[in-house]
C-alpha cells in the first residue's frame, strides 16, 4: 500500500512542474524544406524535451509516453535563447542543431523569449481597432503596449482611415462579429486584429463634486481573432476610473487605464498563450486549392494532403471549382507550401500561386 501511495505522489509532483515552472538547458534536431523550418522544429523539439525532462523517467512508469504527449497537449514551453551548433543541406533537406534554454514558465515579461517566439511565427502583424466616442485614448494605450514588446504593428493612420471608409464593417467588427474583423485584418495585412469597443460613463461621487472634479468612467471589451480562418483566440474585458475637472479628459484618462487593464489583466498572457501552443503543437493554415473539376478530384486532392507531414486536415468547403481546407502543420507556412508545391494529383500539379500569413492559395493545373 505504501508504495502504491509514493507512485502517485511521485507522478502528481511531476506532472504539475512544467505548470510550476523549471528551466533547463536542451539540444534540438530539426530537418525542414528550408532552414527556417528546420530551426522551428529544432526550437520544438527542445521545448519536447524539455517537458519530458520535468516528468517521470520512462522506467518509472509504464505509460509514460501517454503520460507526456498529455502534458504537452496542456503545457507549453518557451525557448528562451538559442544557438546554432550544427547545420547542414542534403538533397534539398535541411538539418539545423541547436542547443536552447528552455523554460516552462510564462513569458509575458521575457522579452528576449518573446522575441524568439514572434520570429518561430514568421513576426506576424497585429491590428487593433478599437471603437470609442470622441477619442482613440484606449486604441492609443494599448499600440504603445504592443510596441513595448516588439510587435508588428499595422499602422495607425490605415486604422484611422478604415474608421471613416468602411464604417458599417468596422462597427460590426467592433461590435464582436469576428467575421467582420478577420476580413477588416487580412485586407490590411494583419494576421491578428484585436478589436473592441469603449463605453465611457460618469459616477456620481459627492466629494469630488464639492471640490469641483468629476468622476469619469470607461468599460472596454475587445477581442483577438486570428485573421485567416475569425476564430477568437482571446476574449477580455476591463474597467477605468479617473478623476479630472474636465468630464472629457477625465473619461480619456479613464479610458486609457482600462485599455492597460486590459492587457495588463490576462489578455496579452492569452495572446502569447495561443501563440506557444500554435508554435508547439502546429499551427493551422487556411489551404485554398482551385480549378478543381470534381468530386472525385477533391477527394484525391485530400487524401493526398492528409499522407504529408501534417497533423490534421478538416475540409471547410467545396464548390464551383474551390476546395477550402484547414490544416494543422508542425511547422511554417513556407515550409508547407514547399512540401506542397509540384505534387501530382491525378496527373495535375499542385502549384502554389499566393501566400498571405497561414493563408496559402494552390492551384491544380
């Protein structure tokens, strides 16, 4: 009995660590289409080991790959830094070794880490787009919050300009139709666009009323989608007070503490969150093949993509010729389009015609 009770203390202790945190110096092996590739699936194999390195040994516990694909489908790791110790190019395969600092921790103030991480996704663009009456005080807060870490950022003045050309769009996008907002994204150029809205009020307080200040208050609401398939990775809502003797300045300050709330409060943890485990587990590409005659094709045209080195395929349309699928790759947007490109499908080829972030558009010919 009392060894039975030793086993499963030994095992809880460990599976909770990569959660509590831990870092630990690791090699990596990565073979690509391309050298970036490569280095991702190197930087995901050490971030692998690394958990693995934080959970029982394999002789301890039968399962004990069950054990781990687990954790690492609920866990995830950054690399901290890195440094190339080997690369090498044989027929067309690329092999990068590296050794890497890999913590379990959280990176929302690793800086260094973060980088390395927005670099692993290609340093996808951000758009924020926030809907406050008379002011951008909150959209303003949190851009300076995001240029603070490193991001791509779309700029302002095309933000500023959408909000008086496509105005019905941008309501509706800020209103929560993620539709709305992947569409308003991907047309500027973004991969992500965090969109919200602004409700500004004003609380009676007695005190400040005889000393002639007034309360301002601001709700913001907003919400990061991924722009190339509206699915919401991250959804957050805040509160700001301010005092001021002016109503209007009061109610911007308000505004602006309530956008830093915001992401101060788990929204950017979410963001970076979602980011980790798409660079860990595999990302989803949004694949558009054209000039698809048939059913039959498109069942080919499936079947083959399903036999690469992917994760998952889910079929999101076909019709008048287009077949939509979404797929989970281990891996870049580049490095898929290269395995893709020149592959036969009932004696047509697969050519590779557009990439725009994970958005890859194939035509048979």
């Amino acid at each position: 009995m009392k060894i039975k009770i030793l086993l499963a203390i030994t095992i809880i202790f460990f599976l909770a660590s990569p959660v509590l945190g831990g870092i630990t110096m690791i090699s990596g092996d990565g073979y690509g289409n391309s050298k970036n590739e490569a280095l991702l699936q190197a930087k995901r194999e050490a971030v692998s080991s690394g958990i693995g390195t934080l959970l029982i040994s394999e002789t301890e516990v039968n399962n004990y790959m069950l054990q781990k694909d687990l954790i690492l489908t609920r866990t995830v790791g950054a690399v901290k830094s890195y440094k190339i110790i080997d690369e090498s190019k044989d027929d067309g395969l690329f092999h990068v070794k590296i050794r890497a600092e890999v913590s379990m921790d959280a990176i929302k103030e690793d800086l260094v880490a973060l980088k390395i991480l927005l670099e692993s996704m290609d340093k996808p663009r951000m758009m924020v787009l926030i809907s406050e009456e008379k002011g951008n005080a909150a959209e303003t807060a949190i851009l300076d919050y995001l240029n603070g870490k490193e991001f791509e950022l779309v700029d302002a003045s095309v933000v500023a300009a959408l909000m008086d050309k496509d105005e019905a769009l941008v309501r509706k996008a800020t209103e929560g139709d993620p539709v709305a907002a992947a569409q308003l994204g991907a047309a500027n150029g973004a991969e992500f666009i965090i969109v919200g809205k602004v409700v500004k009020s004003t609380a009676e307080n007695k005190l400040l009323s005889d000393s002639g200040m007034v309360s301002g208050q601001a709700n913001i609401t907003a919400r990061v989608v991924n722009c190339s398939n509206a699915r919401i990775i991250a959804s957050k809502s805040a509160q700001g007070a301010a005092a001021h003797s002016s109503l209007e300045a009061a109610q911007q300050t308000a505004s602006e503490k309530a956008a830093r709330k915001l992401m101060d409060d788990k929204l950017f943890e979410k963001i970076i969150s979602s980011f980790q485990d798409m660079v860990n587990n595999g990302m989803t590409l949004e694949l558009t093949v054209v000039d698809v005659p048939d059913y039959n094709t498109q069942k080919a045209v499936q079947n083959l993509i399903k036999g690469l080195n992917v994760s998952a395929v889910s079929q999101r349309g076909f019709g008048s010729g287009e077949l939509k699928l979404s797929v989970v790759y281990r891996g870049n947007a580049d490095g898929f389009a290269d395995m893709v490109n020149g592959k036969t499908v009932l004696g047509k080829k697969l050519s590779v015609i557009d990439i725009a972030g994970s958005q890859i558009k194939v035509k048979l010919q």
